[in-house]
C-alpha cells in the first residue's frame, strides 16, 4: 500500500501539466515502464518499486516541497485525503479526475514548478531537493533510506553552484589558432568563401569550446546499425539508458549521460534537450573513475533515415572524442572506412574502435577479427595507440556479458582524466583545416620575379616605344648638326642643291604612323603577358590568377602613358649641345674657306692685270684652302662620332628609364603586391602547419 499511496501521489501532483501516458522526462509511456523496473540514476531495484515514476518527477528538478514522504503515510503530504482515498481504493493508477482539487489545495502548501525547471533550466530557484545546474535527468537516494528522496540540505534557499572553469590551450596551439585567423583575413580577397569555409568553422568551434567547461570531457559512441553501442552506453553508465532492441533504427536521437556537474553548456552547445540528457548509476567507485565524462549515444551512421545520418555527422564534429562501435560482421563496411574513418585519420588520438560482440566470435577468432580491423586502420591511415606510441585505441569487448568494458572504463577514465581530449580535437581539426588548404597556398618552387625578367620586360617596353631608334636619331641629329657647323660651305651647298633637285620615287613608306602604333601597343600586350606569366609560375592557382588580373589591370592605358612619357622623355627641340673643340673646328674650317677666297681673288686680279703676276702664292694659298677644308671636316666628323654616340645613347637611356618606371608603376608594382601578399600568407600558412618554409623574394 505504501508504493500504491505514492504513485498516487505522484499522479496528482499539482503542476504536472504532461499528457496522459508521458513519463517524467517527455520520452513516451516507455518510461514509466521503465522507471518501474529499470532504476535509471542509481535507484535501488526496491526503491524503484516503491517509488514509481515519482523519482524521475524529483529528478527533473521538481519542488521538493510537494513531494510525499517516502513511507506512504500520507504524512507531510499536502494530500492526505487523496492518499488515504487511494489506499481505500487500492489502485495504483493515476487519479486524473481529482487534479483540479489537487491544485487547489495546493495552492497554500508549494507553488506549482514551472516546465523549464521541471528541465533544470533554473536550478537557482528551486527551494529543496538536489539541483542540478546542468539540467540533467537523474535520480538521487540516501544510502541508509533507500526509496526516499535525499533530504535537502538548506532551508533557505541553494546556492548556484560555480561553473567550471573554461578550456584554455597551450601556447603552440593558441599560436597556430592566430596564425590561422590571421591568413584567412589576409585571403578573403584572394580566396572564394568555400575554400575557406572549413578554416573559419575551426576557428568558431574552437572559440566555443574554449568558452565552455574544460573540466569535462564530451565522447560519442557511434556505430553502424546492430553493433550495440546502445548496450555498450549502457554498460558504460551502469543502467538501461538508451533504447536497445531489434527494432530498427532503435536510436533516433542523441543522448547525454553526464558523470559530474556543470556540462550544461556544453551539452547545450551539440543540441540535446533536457528531456534527452540522464545520470548514470550513482556509484562513487564510478564517478571517482569517469567524472568529467559527458557520454552521447548517437543514432545509427548508415541509418535509412536521412535525418539520423545528419545528426550523426553534425554531433561528431562538436564532440571531443569519438568511439566507434564495429561489429564482426561489419567492421569491414566500406562506408565506415571511407566516409568517417579515413577522413579523420588525423583524429586518432581522440579517438577508440571497439570490437563489440567478440562472444559471437569462438575461440580465436576474435583475435583473428582484431588484427584484421587493425590492418584496415592501418590501410586508413590511422594510427593505432600501440607501445606507448600516441595514436587510436583498439579493444574488444562484449557489451552484452560485460568482457571487455571494466577495461574500456579505465581507458576512458585515463582518457578524461588528462584534459587534454579537446586541445588534441582541435589540433586535429586544425591540421585537417591546413591540409586542405594545401593546394591553394603551398608551392615547392620558389616564386617571384627576377632580375632577368624585370630588365627582359623593361627591354620590351623600351622596344615598344623605341628607344633604340630614337637614340639612334639623336645621334644621327647630332652629326648632322657637326657636319653642317664644320663641313665645308662649297659640299654643304651642292648637298642641298642634290636634295632639291631630287625627284620623288613615289614609293610609300614602310610602315604608317597608324599601323606603328598598333605594333606598339601589341608589343606592350605581349610584354605584360610575359611578365604575368613568369610572375605567376609556381604559384597556387588562385594566386596565379590574382597576379594575372593584377598585370592586366595595370596594362590598361599602358600604351597612351607610354606615349606621353616618350613625348616629354625625348630630346627638347632645338640644336644638340656642342663640344669645346666645336669653335675651334668652325674656325679652322672658316679659315680654311677664306683661304680659298684670297687665293681666287690673287689669280684674278694677277689675270685681269690688277696684280703682278705671281701665281705660286695664289695657288698655294688655294690648295691649302681646298685641301685643307675637307680635312677639317672629316677630323670635326671622327671627333663627333664619340659625343654623338654618347648622345644618342644618353637618349635612349633616359627613354628606357621613362619607359621602365612606368611599367614599374602600372605592372611591376600592383604584381609586386600580390606577390607580398602571397608571401604573407606562406608564412601564415607556415605558421598553422607548424613548418617554417622559404619563398622566393618578391618584386621590389
């Protein structure tokens, strides 16, 4: 009668607003059953009879207040009529007619708990009883009284209990989570969103966890439809917490089962709700060996329903560690091996393959079955945690006779006692973020523009401007302009006279000015490629391409800066500058032509009778001046040849200049930048990955 007056009780309590046929936690009319004749949270089989689905009722963070007293009395209980009226009617079921007067004779005695603390979301509020600030579904009895509710211990109100302190890594790893956010900054311009996509979720995921409690230790249990990992979760805690069956899927949603306070934030943080999250069997030899342990069942990986497999992939990137629950029938599946084990090969410190049901397997085989899983870890590139070496744990064990699990226990207890699982987790998925950045930011050549292929590139602009015909005109200006300052007046007049009376041929010139400018500017065109290709070489494909469109963008209106710079480069109008023989040799040559008057005017005054006749000095003075004229001319145009060479060559230099600092300025210049940048990232990337590489200079 003592366990009918409690159930009664329990029905009729004031506040319980849940379906007809709802258990306590929300999950379905499976869990009253099962709170009748499977003690969840360390019940003792008795007090699990006497109490009914009243302790989970206590467990999901109820009033103590309105709870009634364990020995089924009716004392203390706001409802002695109804438990008396009960025992009179000698039924346990639920009363659901004489609710509203429940509610109403309650409302002197307790205020009705809400729904969320009813989850455990507001353990500050609750007045008696255990709280919970993590919202766990638990149960907790006396050892002396069992089927009673452990007694509170204030009056007053409980105190929140402190949060736990949060995750900090190490100095290595805070540096590579730097360096990371540092190159995915510097490469948003460069770099599409997708390629990027998994290096920004490992930089929020591990800013959440770094947030959260580092006391604790998140591991799933996931596995392949029949291998048992419900069993084995329910080995692991000690009491029939998840589901198992033959139905399948049996496993529909994740469940928590947590070992110690405070891992509410990070249940929250994968999306199980309160109704989902439970204690495991309160035993201190347990809690001592596996606290910080939040345990996750997950549903079946290759599930028919598309759901199952999505909440699957989408917890197993949130949790710390994983243990992969193989069956002997399917340890070999091909889509655990290539769609999760093989991908996060590089998770093999945090994670552990258990080969379940090895009491199916006789006599040897099961070491047989062992090694060969071990082969095909190794196949996938895991690394097995063997002889002290860091790496994957591989066990075998039968969920279902227990062999195997005490050691799984104490390998999970090392495990979660070393606070390290979530640090290793994100190292992991810091160097699988790395490694696929790979192809867009690691290059084995050494990139950048040389020497060689910058003065190749100024060559070209200069031949598109023509800086060595110009240089070659200046010089040709230059001995012009000597020639006709010391040439003689007598050849200088019979070339003009020759240049006068020349016809023309009538031939058309080679080129037009229209078809110049077109070679021009394809000649430009050509250099700018040049130079983006040799630029580019070796780099990742899309900085290649960056420095392409940065060359290209500044090749736009290259060829009319080209021309305006040549237009003020070339030389000022006007005569070319002389040397300091030039008055001398203009003097000689002078000389030499009034030499030449003197001697004609003697002979024809000796021939008109004006002088005496003498004709030795006259036609000295004639050769002198005839010899002598050519002579000063043709020594005026070998001494030019040097200063004309050095003019025309001083003009191409400066047009070259001119034409090179333009290039440098429209091309050279915004290809240098990519170039700087993509150095940047290469060191950033050096950093992540921990390597320190060398690449080549850029452009300066």
């Amino acid at each position: 009668m003592t366990a009918v007056t409690d159930h009664t009780d329990h029905a009729d309590r004031p506040g319980d607003d849940r379906p007809e046929g709802t258990g306590p936690g929300g999950d379905g009319p499976g869990d009253e059953r099962r709170g009748a004749g499977h003690p969840e949270g360390g019940v003792p089989e008795g007090a699990a009879s006497a109490a009914g689905s009243a302790d989970q009722e206590h467990a999901d963070g109820t009033s103590g207040e309105c709870l009634p007293d364990a020995a089924g009395s009716g004392a203390g209980s706001p409802f002695p009529e109804k438990a008396e009226r009960a025992e009179a009617d000698g039924s346990g079921g639920s009363a659901r007619g004489d609710a509203p007067s429940a509610q109403d004779a309650s409302k002197d005695t307790c205020e009705p708990p809400s729904r969320a603390r009813a989850e455990g979301d507001d353990p500050s509020r609750a007045e008696e009883g255990p709280v919970w600030d993590d919202g766990l579904i638990a149960r907790r009895v006396t050892e002396g009284a069992p089927g009673r509710y452990q007694a509170p211990t204030a009056t007053t109100g409980t105190v929140a209990p402190a949060l736990p302190a949060p995750l900090a890594y190490d100095g290595p790893l805070r540096s590579r989570l730097d360096a990371l956010r540092e190159l995915v900054g510097l490469s948003r311009t460069r770099l599409d969103s997708r390629t990027l996509a998994e290096a920004g979720r490992v930089l929020d995921e591990a800013a959440a966890r770094r947030r959260l409690s580092g006391e604790h230790t998140v591991v799933a249990i996931a596995g392949a439809t029949g291998s048992g990992k419900s069993q084995l979760f329910n080995a692991l805690a000690g009491v029939a917490i998840s589901e198992t069956g033959v139905r399948r899927p049996t496993t529909s949603a994740p469940i928590a089962c947590s070992w110690s306070d405070g891992a509410a934030t990070l249940i929250d943080r994968i999306g199980i709700p309160g109704r989902l999250r439970r204690r495991p069997l309160q035993s201190p030899e347990a809690e001592a060996q596996l606290r910080g342990l939040v345990l996750v069942d997950l549903p079946d990986h290759d599930s028919a329903a598309v759901q199952h497999r999505e909440q699957v992939d989408r917890v197993l990137a949130l949790v710390d560690a994983v243990i992969w629950v193989v069956d002997p029938e399917k340890y070999a599946d091909a889509v655990l091996h290539e769609r999760y084990l093989r991908p996060l090969a590089g998770h093999a410190e945090v994670t552990f393959v258990v080969l379940n049901q090895v009491d199916r397997l006789p006599g040897e085989a099961a070491d047989q079955v062992l090694d060969d899983l071990r082969r095909l870890l190794d196949e996938d590139g895991i690394a097995l945690g063997e002889y002290g070496e860091p790496g994957a744990t591989v066990l075998s064990l039968s969920a279902l006779t227990g062999a195997g699990v005490p050691e799984l226990r104490e390998c999970l207890g090392q495990f979660v006692a070393e606070r390290g699982a979530a640090a290793r987790r994100i190292t992991a998925d810091l160097d699988a973020a790395a490694a696929r950045l790979r192809p867009v930011y690691a290059t084995g050549r050494r990139v950048g523009l040389s020497e060689e292929a910058r003065d190749e590139f100024a060559d070209r602009l200069a031949d598109a401007v023509g800086a060595v015909a110009t240089g070659e005109a200046a010089e040709r200006a230059w001995r012009r302009n000597a020639n006709r300052a010391c040439g003689t007046p007598w050849l200088r007049l019979w070339r003009w006279y020759l240049d006068r009376r020349e016809p023309s041929t009538g031939r058309l010139p080679v080129s037009t000015p229209a078809d110049e400018e077109a070679t021009a500017r394809q000649r430009v065109e050509q250099a700018v490629r040049t130079v983006a290709d040799r630029a580019s070489y070796g780099l990742p494909a899309p900085w290649a391409q960056a420095v392409r469109e940065a060359a290209v963008r500044g090749a736009q209106g290259l060829p009319e800066a080209l021309d305006d710079m040549a237009a003020r480069a070339t030389t000022p109008a006007g005569r070319p500058p002389r040397p300091g023989w030039w008055p001398v040799a203009v003097f000689a040559q002078a000389s030499m032509t009034i030499l030449q008057i003197v001697g004609g005017l003697w002979l024809v005054g000796q021939i008109v009778g004006v002088m005496s006749p003498n004709l030795g000095v006259p036609v000295l003075l004639m050769i002198a001046g005839i010899v002598g004229g050519p002579a000063v001319e043709w020594s005026s145009r070998m001494a030019a040849r040097g200063p004309a060479r050095r003019y025309g060559l001083e003009a191409e230099r400066r047009l070259r200049e001119a034409a090179a600092g333009c290039g440098r300025a429209r091309v050279l210049d915004p290809v240098a930048a990519e170039l700087l940048r993509y150095r940047e990232v290469r060191e950033q990337y050096g950093r992540v990955t921990g390597v320190t590489t060398t690449v080549g200079a850029p452009v300066g």
